[in-house]
C-alpha cells in the first residue's frame, strides 16, 4: 500500500480510538461518524428578525447532541410562527406542539386541527375540547366529572 492510498485516521469524537475518517461507526464505542468533531443533523433556520428576542420564524428538523450526553435530542421549534418535529409558538405546525393556532398530530392549543388535541376549539380525531368536530370528543366539563368519578373508585377501593 503506497503512502497516497493510505487511509486518514484520526481520533473518535467520544472515546478516543484511532479511526479512519470514513469509517460509519467506531469499533471501540460504537457511535455513528466518528471523524467527525460535531455530529448534528437534520435542518434548522431561525428567522432574523424577532420580536422581544423571539423568532418570527423557527424551523427544526433536526437533532443535537449536548455536552455530557449519552443520545441525542431533538431540537424544539420556538417562535411566533414554530414548524418542527416539536413546536411551541403562536402558530404551531409540529407532530407535538403547543401554541394558539396549531395544526399538530398531539397539541395543546385553543384553536386546533389534529389527530389528538386538548383546545378551546378543535377539529380533530379525538380530543379535550370545549367546542369542536371530531370522531371521539369529550367536553372538559365531562372530563371533570370523569376525573373526581375515578378519584372517588380509586378512595373508595384505598379505604
């Protein structure tokens, strides 16, 4: 093998163990990349412009490894308008989110169109809701009488 056709190796981001840099996993610990100092994926934009420190707009698809942790996390959408995997802002598009507007498949909101919903207002599959359409709703006055009703089977069956 000449010189030129040698592999690169370098040192695995988390345990130290020599690697080539193309290598997919590293043999020692198992973590995906190695060569690479910084591993992060997926998408992210974050608008300019702000109000009082908030983005207008704020997109994650995407996952980040914090320092001292074990697994990555997903980075949660946070601005007036919130798009993402998790989500909270004033309109929210997410698969979980939370916001005054949201179109989610699980959302808190208090208008809502989503497959599971907890909101003032909601179109949605199944849900909490004060008004709404849905195949399966529950007002939050019978959630209510639901909850103290199991409050009081599960005293009864204590005492």
């Amino acid at each position: 093998m000449t010189a030129t056709a040698a592999t690169k190796m370098v040192q695995c981001r988390d345990c130290d163990h020599r690697v080539s840099v193309n290598a997919a996993i590293c043999p020692q610990c198992g973590v995906a990349l190695p060569a690479k100092k910084r591993l992060s994926y997926g998408f992210e934009y974050k608008s300019k412009a702000a109000i009082f420190g908030i983005p207008l707009l704020h997109i994650a698809f995407k996952y980040r490894k914090q320092p001292g942790q074990i697994c990555s996390r997903p980075v949660v959408a946070k601005g007036v308008v919130a798009i993402g995997q998790f989500g909270v802002g004033l309109v929210n598009i997410s698969q979980f989110g939370i916001g005054m507007f949201s179109l989610a498949q699980f959302t808190i909101a208090r208008w809502a169109i989503a497959q599971f919903a907890v909101a003032r207002y909601g179109l949605c599959q199944m849900g909490i809701v004060n008004e709404g359409v849905g195949q399966n709703l529950i007002s939050f006055k019978e959630f209510g009488q639901m909850a103290s009703e199991q409050l009081l089977l599960i005293k009864d069956s204590v005492m």
